[in-house]
C-alpha cells in the first residue's frame, strides 16, 4: 500500500471509531482528536516498519489524547501481546471491546486470548454472540464447534449443530460435522440416520447417495450400498459418482485392478468436472505403495486427463505433483511450467514450481520463476521467501535481506515469519554482522524456543567467538535432546564443551558422533584432532588433521596445524 492509500484507510478508520465522540465535539475535543490522529498515524507507520517499541509509544500518546480510542487499544492489545506482555495486551481488548461492542474483529481478538490462556467457556460466550448476527457464517461454527470439542462437551456440539439446522435446513456440512462426532462417540447408527437424513432432504442428488453407500459399506452393509448404487443408476446412468463409489469400494476390498479400471474411467468420463478429476487422481496415488507401478499409472492416467482436459492447467500441474512426490523433479518442473503456460496466475502451479527449483539446486530458475511468480501475487510472502534464498545461493546477501524483511512483514504465519528470520540471520552471518545474526536468531527462538536449526547455529557461532559459553551449551543441549543422533548437533556439542575446556566429555561425544556417521565431514575430523591435541594425543591428532584436510570443509589453519604438529587458532 502506497502512503497515499496507508493515510486514507488510517483517517477511515479513526472516522469510523470516533464517530461518537465527535458528535459531542468542543474545541478541546477536537484538539485531542487531532493528537489523537497524528499519534494513531505515526504509530501504524512505526508498526509497518517493524519499529515495535515506537509504536507502542506512539498507540499509547493517541490514548492519552482522545482515551476512547478504541482501535489504538485494538492494535496495542497485538503489540503488547506479541512483546510478551499478554495482561496488557488482554485489558487493552477488553476494553475495546466494552467502548465498541459492535466490533466484530475486536471480539474475535478478545477470543483469541481466552483461547490461548484455555478459557474456552468465556470463548464460545463470545462466538454466541458473533453467531446471532451471522448464524450462517461457517468459519464461526468451525471455532465454536473447535472450543467445545476442546472442553470435551461432544454432545454438546450435536445439540448446537441441530440448532443451527434448525435454521438454515439440512446440509452438507453440518451432517458431515455431525456424522463425524458421532463417530466420535461409537454411534455408526447416528452416523448412518444422519447420512440418510442428508440423501432424503436432496433425493436427486446422486453424489449424497453415494456416501451414504460408502458409509453403508464401512458398516459391513455391503448389500445395501449396492442397492444404493443401483438406485443410483436408475435415477442417472451416466452419473459419474459411481466411478468414485466403485473406486473407492473396490480399493477397500483389496480388489486393486478393478479399482484402478474404475479410476481410469472416472478420468475419461465427460460428465466428471476437471476439478473432481484431479481430487481422484491425488487420492489414488496417495494410496499407491507399489513403487513399480507408480509411474506407468500415474502416465496413462495423466495422459488421459490431459487428453480430456488439454487446455486446462490442472491435469499438468497433478501430473508434475505426482512426479514431485516421487521426487523426479526435472519431470514435475517441465510439468508445471506447462500448466503456467496455461495459466500464468495459477498460485498453486507457480508455489510448486519453485519449491521443484529448490529441489533441483537451480538458483537460476529460482530467481527467475520466484521474480515471475511476484508479479501475480506480490503480497504473498512465501514467494518472497524463494526469491531471496535464491539470492543468497547467488551471494547477493544484501539484497536478500531486504526481500526478507519485505516478505517477513506480509507473513501472518508464524513459521513462516520464523523462517525469514532465520534466512535474515544467515545472510548477516554471511556478511560478518554478527550484531544482526543474533538479533535475528533472538526473533526465532522468541517464537519458539526449541527451534533446533537455529539453536545449533547460535550455539556453534558463540562456541566459535568464545561468548557465553554456558549459554551456547544449554542452546545445544536442546538440540541433542531433540535429535540425538544428528551428528551437525552433535558435533556443535561437543566443540562447546571444547571451548569451555571440558576435554574428555568433548572426546566422548565426538567418538559418539563417528559410531552414527560412516562419512563424516572434514570438520568433524580437525575439531576431534583438536579435541586431542588439548588431551597430549599429539600424534593421532596429526592423523585427524590430515583426514580433514583430504576431505575438506576445514578452517583456513589446517596446513599449519599439520605442519607445525600444534594448534592455531
């Protein structure tokens, strides 16, 4: 967004939220609300430019001057949450909340941190709320119907789902919901009258028969789901449910040949949407083991698909997923960058693409496609996130930090804004800023102190610069409490507990690492010849010295080491 756009939606919103308070406007008033405006204003600034503590400050000045401002306290109740400060953050919503009642997203909020602290009961009182204006709204239910399987009450959440029926009239997704609790709960019965329900209420629809066939099937009423097929049949010969029904019945019994003539005819069938096809065509191969026979189906039936489809993107980009998945990826890319070539703004086609170019090692492609793939979805950070690994596989450091930065700020997922700081740490570490390595390493682990990538890195680079050592050996414990066998984790540990002059444990520990890697690297050999130089084993040292130096990845001393017989560091 522009600073042109930014300033409108923020003079919007303070318009909006103080309206009220305008309506009883005195001279005084009016100078508050002006401080009021400029703060709010510096403070969403600040905020979009990650300068937290800033905004903070400025969102706290727009309260003091106009203290009714409910969205300054709308965005402190984040601000406050995300520094680790959730009372704050709780009352500041709280409080929103009370000023503004009609606020949907500011009970959404207040929800949201009854459900982090557990508090389920005050959570669904809130989404009663929300759903008396919206009873339809879905993603509602889904929270409402979450919060009282998380307090266990699943009867509950059957009287609740009957409520909702009883206003909007049977459906497929609260029978499906419905259906799926009573499974729950040992009731194949009410699973059964619910998916009869849902067929009587829409006769003709032949898809609802075909469940409950299935269903009839999984309850070993195999005579009774083939009278549904029948019944099927008669209403619509030519429906192409019934390949599904077959497919999915024969898979079950084990009957695999007829299974996959079934799959194969429900590709070819004309009245069977693109879409369906390729949910088919992903489930059989989900339940294909036979690595043998993979590839061949996976050709006819692509080729099939295509054959019905050739304009349509989808059957190339399933085609590239099923070579993807069997990690044949110079076939899934020439796959996908055919169904791009069908449609250039396909998000999944392009996200797939360049996630097969990371497999590949192309940084070449991946710059290129990464660079394409923004130009359709400029405000998808994952994108962002692709293009710059691809610059740092191309040492552009510098530049792939700032792309970084720019996708971290549109990232709304927490691993995925872990990720770019992660990427952001290691290109400082690439540019010998070790002040923005750790301040970035800081911002992972404060989102999830057991990120093990992360706490190895930190741990070893400490190791390395001699700093905190007592702390670099709690991050690496971590890691070898996570993995224990992971021989990079291993290797961190033990050259910690060299730097902390702890010898012997050193010793054990790589010893350890060598039993679990047949291949170790050049460095796992010098820091072990290390380890033994400090021990006196001068000699087998030199050995290990010499081990590293032919298979290389070891510090720019190892000649000197060899040839001196004595450590430089």
């Amino acid at each position: 967004m522009n600073k042109v756009g930014l300033l409108f939606a923020i003079l919007s919103l303070l318009l909006t939220n103080s309206l009220d308070a305008l309506c009883q406007d005195t001279l005084s008033n009016r100078n508050g609300f002006v401080k009021n405006a400029e703060f709010f204003s510096k403070g969403i600034a600040s905020k979009y430019n990650e300068r937290y503590d800033e905004a903070i400050d400025y969102f706290e000045k727009a309260l003091e001057a106009f203290p009714e401002d409910h969205a300054s306290m709308y965005e402190l109740s984040s601000l406050y949450n995300e520094n680790s400060l959730q009372e704050k953050g709780f009352e500041m919503i709280k409080k929103a909340v009370e000023l503004d009642s009609t606020n949907k997203w500011y009970k959404i909020r207040l929800a949201d941190f009854y459900r982090r602290n557990n508090d389920y009961h005050s959570f669904i009182d809130i989404y009663d709320n929300l759903l008396k204006d919206e009873p339809n709204n879905l993603e509602y239910l889904e929270a409402y119907i979450d919060a009282l399987l998380h307090i266990g009450d699943l009867e509950k959440v059957t009287e609740k789902l009957d409520v909702f029926e009883d206003n909007v009239g049977v459906n497929e997704y609260l029978s499906l919901q419905k259906m799926e609790i009573y499974n729950l709960l040992g009731k194949p019965d009410k699973v059964i009258e619910e998916m009869e329900k849902l067929s009587d209420a829409y006769p003709y629809e032949t898809r609802y028969l075909s469940m409950l066939a299935e269903i009839y099937v999984n309850n070993k009423r195999e005579d009774d789901a083939y009278e549904i097929y029948l019944e099927i049949k008669e209403l619509n010969p030519e429906d192409p449910y019934i390949n599904i029904s077959l497919l999915e019945y024969y898979q079950k019994k084990g009957e695999l040949d007829k299974a996959y003539e079934e799959f194969i005819l429900s590709i070819k069938n004309k009245n069977l949407d693109y879409n369906t096809k390729a949910q088919i065509y992903e489930y059989w191969f989900s339940i294909k083991d036979d690595d043998e026979t993979i590839i061949s189906q996976a050709e006819e039936a692509g080729k099939a698909f295509i054959e019905m489809h050739p304009d349509k993107e989808l059957g190339y980009y399933v085609m590239g997923t099923v070579f993807f998945n069997n990690e044949i990826y110079d076939k899934a890319q020439t796959y996908y960058l055919e169904a791009i070539q069908r449609d250039s703004s396909s998000f999944i086609s392009w996200y797939q693409l360049v996630f097969t170019d990371m497999e590949l090692n192309n940084s070449d492609m991946l710059y290129e496609h990464s660079n394409k793939a923004l130009r359709f979805y400029p405000e998808q950070p994952i994108f962002y996130l692709f293009n710059g690994i691809s610059l740092m596989e191309m040492e552009r450091y510098n530049e792939a930090i700032d792309v970084f930065k720019k996708g971290r700020f549109m990232s709304a997922d927490k691993k995925l804004t872990s990720s770019f700081d992660t990427y952001t740490a290691d290109a400082y570490h690439q540019l010998g800023d070790k002040k923005n390595m750790y301040l970035y390493y800081d911002k992972v682990l404060k989102n999830d102190p057991n990120d093990t990538y992360v706490l190895n890195n930190y741990a070893y680079f400490l190791a390395v610069d001699g700093e905190r050592l007592d702390e670099a050996l709690k991050m690496s414990a971590t890691t070898i409490e996570k993995d224990p066998k992971n021989v990079t984790y291993i290797d961190t540990y033990a050259w910690v507990l060299y730097k902390l002059g702890r010898y012997k444990e050193a010793k054990k520990w790589m010893e350890k690492l060598f039993s679990y890697d047949k291949n170790p690297q050049g460095v796992n050999y010098e820091h072990y010849g290390d380890i033994l130089y400090k021990l006196g084993d001068v000699k087998k040292a030199v050995q290990n010295w010499k081990k590293a130096k032919k298979l290389g990845d070891t510090s720019e001393f190892i000649d000197q080491k060899i040839k001196d017989e004595k450590i430089y560091e």
